[in-house]
C-alpha cells in the first residue's frame, strides 16, 4: 500500500467517523425536539368570572401540553385564605397522583366578591409537582396576584327599555361570551 492508498482510507475512515457522531448529533437533537414539542405544559392562573354584579375568582389548573401528567402535589405559600372555604393550604391541597390529561383543566373558586367567601390572601405562589409519561418529576412555581387579575376589567353595555330579567339575561350573556375570549 503506497502513500496514497494509505491517506486515502485514513480520509475515509475519519469522514465515515465525523459523518456517524454528526448522524447521532442530529438524532438526538430530533428526538429531544420531540420530546419538547409533547410534553405536558402545566400552568396555574386565576380567573375572573362577572355576571351581573357578582366577581368570582378561579384558581385554574390547565395542562396546554399534547400528553397527560400526574399532579403530584400542589403547594400555596401562603396558605390560601378564602374566608368561609376551609382548606388547609389550598383547593388542590389533596391532589396525589392525579391525572390530568391534554387540555383538561381542573378549577376551584376560591373567592367571591361580597360574600363569606372573600379573598384574604391576594398574594401568592402555588408550586406543582407532576411527573410525565416517562417520569420524569418537574416542579413549576406561578406567582398568582388577585388584586392584578381583578384589576383588568371590561365594560358590559346594558340595555336602558328592558325589564329587569332581560337585562340580567343580556348582562350574563355577554359575560359568558368575554370569558370565552
């Protein structure tokens, strides 16, 4: 084997070697892609519902992910306190290997304007811990605030030549439409 054959195959082998680390590179890469694109996205918010003259607020569990997750524990800090609702930390204090599948949401009230059932804890984090289909535990802490989620408020017109049901039957008609947005 003279000098050439000799580079020759030395040059093959380290563009087969380059070409296999490149392959396994972009496999995993690709499979790490996926991986992100189908995981579960689990989020905490507080939702304001208005009908009529009644302001109730939701703390919501959402999974915006493509698979299911099991909540394994959900955490207040502070401890939510709604008044009249009695929960030891807070709605979703009990939730232990719960499954929560793509785009279901589970929702508690836990405040309702003028009544026994008022916020007193305006302020505070919820921590959830879930696993996914593989496993794999993740922790998510939401910093939620009621006095910025009750602050964003919208007008609903109301009708002046009506009697009073049609009124309360338009005023919760466009409140449910505004809450679908």
């Amino acid at each position: 084997m003279n000098k050439y054959e000799l580079f020759s195959s030395v040059v093959q082998a380290l563009t087969s070697i380059v070409a296999v680390v490149l392959s396994t590179i972009a496999l995993i890469r690709s499979s790490k892609s996926e991986r992100d694109a189908n995981k579960p996205y689990i989020v905490s918010f507080l939702k304001v519902v208005r009908s009529s003259q009644t302001t109730i607020i939701y703390l919501m569990i959402k999974n915006f992910g493509r698979t299911g997750a099991t909540i394994l524990s959900v955490k207040a800090d502070p401890a939510i306190d709604s008044g009249q609702l009695k929960f030891e930390n807070n709605p979703f204090e009990l939730f232990s290997n719960q499954l929560i599948a793509p785009d279901q949401t589970y929702a508690a009230v836990i405040s309702v304007k003028n009544s026994e059932i008022e916020l007193k804890t305006r302020k505070f984090s919820l921590s959830i811990t879930y696993s996914d289909e593989f496993g794999k535990k993740e922790t998510k802490d939401f910093l939620l605030n009621a006095d910025v989620a009750t602050s964003f408020d919208h007008i609903t017109p109301v009708p002046t030549k009506t009697d009073e049901v049609a009124k309360s039957i338009y005023i919760t008609s466009a409140e449910r439409l505004f809450n679908h947005f």
